[in-house]
C-alpha cells in the first residue's frame, strides 16, 4: 500500500512539474511542429515519409525522456531527493515512481506527433492504436529506467547528457527508424539486441498493421523483449539506488 | 528512563579523512539538543547519520532503544528531518509539497488533509498553502520544511543548520516555533549550528570540533566552567606581552587570533594592576561574561569564528 502510495506520488509530482511549467509545453509541441515541418517536407518520396514516421515517434520520445531522466540530478541538487530518501519506503518504490512519471510523459510526448499521422496514410483501429500505445508506453519506460541508472551513477548533469547521447542517439538510428536492414554483420546483430529496434517495430506495427513488414519483428515480440528491458533495467536501476541510494542523493 | 538517543563510539570516515572520532553522547526525551562547530567539525556528518542517509561505520546508534542500523524504516517512520538545503519543491505549491510528503509516510486521505491543516496552523502558514513555494521568502520556505518535518508525528526532529540564509528576525521567529513544539508536545529536538545565539537557547549542547567531543553540557554550566569573566587584550606585541604578565605578575594568558586572553575567577580585580604596568604596551583591554566562544576557546585554543570560512 506504501508501495503504491509512493509511486503514485512521485509519478504525479512529474506531471505536475510538467504542466506547471510553460515552456516545457513549448518546448514539447514546438519539437513535434519541428520534426514534421523539416522531415515532412524535406524527405523526398510519400514512401519515405510514412517509413521514417515512427521513428519520429520514437525520436519525440526519446528527448522527453532525457529531459525526464535528467531531473534526477537536478533534484539532487536542489536536495527534494533528500527527503524523499529518509522516507520510510523502499527504494524501489521511489524508483518505480520516478520512472513512470518520466515514461508517461515521453509517451505522451511522443503520441503529440500522432497530429500528423493522417498525412502519412494512418487510420485509427482500435487493437492496433493500444498495440502502438502499449509499445510506445514500454519504449519509453526503457529509456527512462536506463537514463535513470545512469543519472543515479554520473555525478554531473553535462557528463550525463554527453553519455545519453552518445548512448542513445546511435542506438535511435540502428532502430530502423532510419533504414530497414544493414549488409554489416555486426550492425545486424546490433539491431537486434537494441530495444530501440523493438519500440520502432512496435510503433510501425500499430501504425500500419496491415502492410507488408516482414523484416520487422512482430507486435508481440517486440512487447515481450521490451518488457524484459523494462524489467531488467528496473531492476538495475533498483538495485543501484539501493545500494549507493542514500549516501548519492546528498 | 532510557535516553531518547544513545550513540556510542560513532566514528566515520571520508576516505582517509576523519570526520568523527569516537563520539559519545545521549539525548533525553523533551530537550532540544544542539551541536555546535565550525563548519568540518562533524557536525553535518553526524546529522546524515542519525538521518539515516548515511550508513553508520564503527560505532552504535540506538534511537527508542531501537538500533538505527537494523531498524532503519521503523526509526524513519517516527523522526521527522529538516535538512540544511531546501527539500521542497518550489514549482508546487505549499500544500502540495505536505501532501506528497505524506504519503511518503504512508498517510492519505482526511487523516493527511486534517494532519496539513494542523501543522500549516503551527507554523503560521495557513494563508499561504495555495502559493508556489519559490514565492515564499526564505524564512516562511523554513517554516513549510518544519511542517513537513512535523507531519509523521514524529517524536524525535532533527535539523541541519535550520536557520542558515535567514536574517535574524526570521532565526528568532523559528527557534519561537523549535521551543514551543518542546513544550506542548515534548517533542525532542536535535539541531546543529553554527550560531552560538542558537546553541545558547539549546537545553544541552555538544560542542564539536575536529570530529571530537569537546564539551558537552548545559550552556550556562560550559559557561561556568570558565568560571568568572574573561579579559581580552590586544596589544603590539602580544607575544612579549604574555611572556612579561607571566613573568612579573604570575598571570598565564591563552593567545586567541591577535588577542591575549585572561580566564580567572575575579579576572576583572587584574584590570588595574595590568594597566598600571603595562599601558603603554595594550592597545585595548575588555572584560566580559564568558560566551560559548569562549568555552570553545578555552578548550580548543582556537577561535571559533577563525573555522567558520
């Protein structure tokens, strides 16, 4: 009951923080307006565009959870994290808010570039939409528990971003968000151990479930290898806090 | 009637360095309990311990007879904590930094609502809960992390410098809230400062300095001990000075910063036999009641204020 009391109430301290602060909203909406207005009208070819969009998606995602992940650090230092961890609650709990806050967020941040899924052929189906949200969700929790893990190991908020990006940003484009298969062995393999591949594959499969993707996972696959991430990097993420938790958050 | 706190032998290190060295102490039910040092005097180290936001090393800390290295949550549950930089958020409002704070401690509901009213009461914050934290001055921010401190019903709060960053006035306003929490409720309380106008308004004081005990006691009795008044002399060479009282008038003095320091009973009867022998050496001479400073002094040999930057 703590358990659940705890994550509910860091979760909705995340959303909150969100919408109390408008340039967050900004900065959220003005990336989506972004992203379509170059990529939609810079890539050649409809095929192209309906191809590259669930990467955008991802991509949306992905910056929002950076933003999310990166708090951490930042509520270090302003010392909330202090109190937080003298709590009579487990650690796990505080993490598990944390990240679904983050997770909700990006996911929300990346369904905003849904407006435009109309100009790319999209129509709504209700099992294949909760197929794309369901993927989306997960992607996002991934990302936010890595970055969490991360944040809660670097001590400084530049190393951590200079760690994100470097980590994430490759990982993005050997997704299929960009192209569909690589002639490189190791690149193959690459794509097929990184969860981005999965969260894409799952976005695609929501958006266009009836076109011809063969060379990409299937909507199951992709939800059970990103829950063995999600749970994996929960628990890594647990485990790190418990271990070094309370002494890190001064 | 077993101590409230019992700490023994509590020593810990950063790396090499060590910032407590056997440390000893109890703290009774219903006082407030200060630590006095300058900053590095392990002051602050103790406080994250008894936090629990450190792990203790050698040593043994039993807080309700319960030891704090086993019974962390159970301890957590019932001590409230007002760490030295702010612990709210001030993107939200004042209500709702009490409510997520409660349910942290497990409490929701009316029994939360009726709880935050409460302590908003105490605190003279009632008319301010629906404003943004950042909004308050720093003085009120203090008085929300008391009353988030205060909403477990804790029996034992501990405080890390509560009054840095505040001006007098506000320091005052807050000790007011510290005591009267003593008295209508016997709350025990644990405070470290760096102000001696705070620790004299403490029941007991530890006065730290170097990770080691060097007093502890009421006030008014380490004031005591030095026992009469202390005179103070600057003079031009105050080397030669204290080498010539010792000599001709037997008077042993402590060579505090630039000052020549005098501790004896009836210290004030020297006035005139050392101004009559050495006036033209001493530039100035006072005489005064002896302070916490003092006590510092006289059992560090150091200033107080020296350590402080």
């Amino acid at each position: 009951m703590t358990f659940l009391l705890t994550v509910y109430t860091l979760w909705q301290r995340e959303l909150v923080r969100f919408y109390r602060v408008p340039s967050r909203w900004f900065g959220a909406v003005g990336t989506a307006l972004l992203f379509w207005a170059v990529l939609g009208n810079g890539i050649a070819g409809d095929n192209y565009r309906a191809y590259f969009f669930p990467g955008t998606i991802v991509m949306s995602m992905m910056f929002s959870c950076i933003f999310a992940t990166a708090s951490i650090i930042e509520d270090r230092q302003a010392g909330f994290l202090q109190s937080v961890m003298v709590a009579p609650v487990s650690r796990a709990a505080i993490v598990m808010g944390k990240i679904l806050g983050g997770a909700t967020l990006a996911t929300f941040q990346g369904l905003l570039i849904m407006v435009f899924a109309a100009t790319v052929g999209w129509t709504f189906e209700f099992w294949a939409f909760l197929g794309l949200l369901a993927s989306l969700f997960l992607i996002s929790f991934v990302v936010t528990a890595m970055g969490f893990w991360l944040a809660w190991t670097v001590e400084s908020s530049p190393g951590f971003h200079a760690i994100m990006n470097m980590v994430l940003l490759p990982m993005w484009m050997a997704s299929g968000a960009v192209f569909a298969v690589s002639s490189s062995p190791w690149l193959r393999a690459f794509m097929a151990v990184n969860p981005f591949t999965y969260g894409v594959a799952g976005v695609r499969r929501g958006l266009f479930p009836t076109a011809n993707l063969d060379q990409v996972p299937t909507l199951q696959t992709s939800l059970l290898v990103l829950l063995g991430f999600a749970v994996f990097f929960y628990i890594l993420s647990s485990f790190v806090v418990e271990k070094t938790g309370d002494k890190k958050s001064t | 009637m077993a101590p409230l706190l019992e700490v023994q032998n509590l020593s810990y290190q950063y790396g090499s360095r060590k910032a407590l060295q056997g440390l000893t102490f109890s703290v009774e039910k219903g006082e407030i309990f200060g630590f006095l040092g300058p900053n590095g005097g392990g002051k602050s180290t103790t406080f994250k311990i008894l936090s629990t936001l450190y792990p203790t090393q050698p040593g043994q800390i039993k807080v309700f007879g319960l030891d704090l290295a086993q019974n962390t949550i159970a301890i957590r549950r019932r001590m409230g904590i007002v760490f030295q930089l702010p612990a709210l958020d001030k993107k939200l409002k004042v209500r709702e930094n009490l409510v997520h704070q409660g349910h942290l401690y497990g409490l929701s509901g009316k029994e939360l609502q009726s709880r935050i009213d409460r302590d908003l009461e105490r605190v003279g914050l009632k008319d301010r809960q629906k404003d943004k934290v950042e909004k308050l001055s720093g003085g009120l921010q203090r008085r929300v992390e008391l009353a988030k401190a205060l909403l477990n019903n804790p029996e034992l709060v501990i405080l890390d410098e509560p009054s840095t960053g505040l001006d007098p006035a506000a320091r005052k306003e807050f000790w007011g809230h510290l005591e009267n929490l003593r008295e209508s409720q016997g709350m025990t309380v644990l405070v470290t400062t760096h102000y001696l106008e705070e620790a004299d308004r403490c029941n007991r004081l530890l006065i730290l300095d170097q990770g080691q005990k060097v007093a502890l006691g009421k006030p008014e009795d380490l004031k005591a001990e030095i026992g009469g008044e202390v005179l103070r002399l600057r003079a031009k060479e105050p080397a030669l000075l204290a080498a010539q009282l010792m000599e001709k008038m037997n008077i042993k003095t402590q060579m505090v910063g630039e000052l020549l320091q005098i501790e004896q009973p009836k210290a004030y009867q020297l006035v005139t036999p050392i101004m009559e022998t050495f006036s033209d050496q001493i530039l100035s001479l006072t005489l005064g009641l002896p302070t916490l400073e003092d006590v510092f002094i006289h059992k560090t040999g150091r200033r107080f204020a020296e350590d402080k930057e």
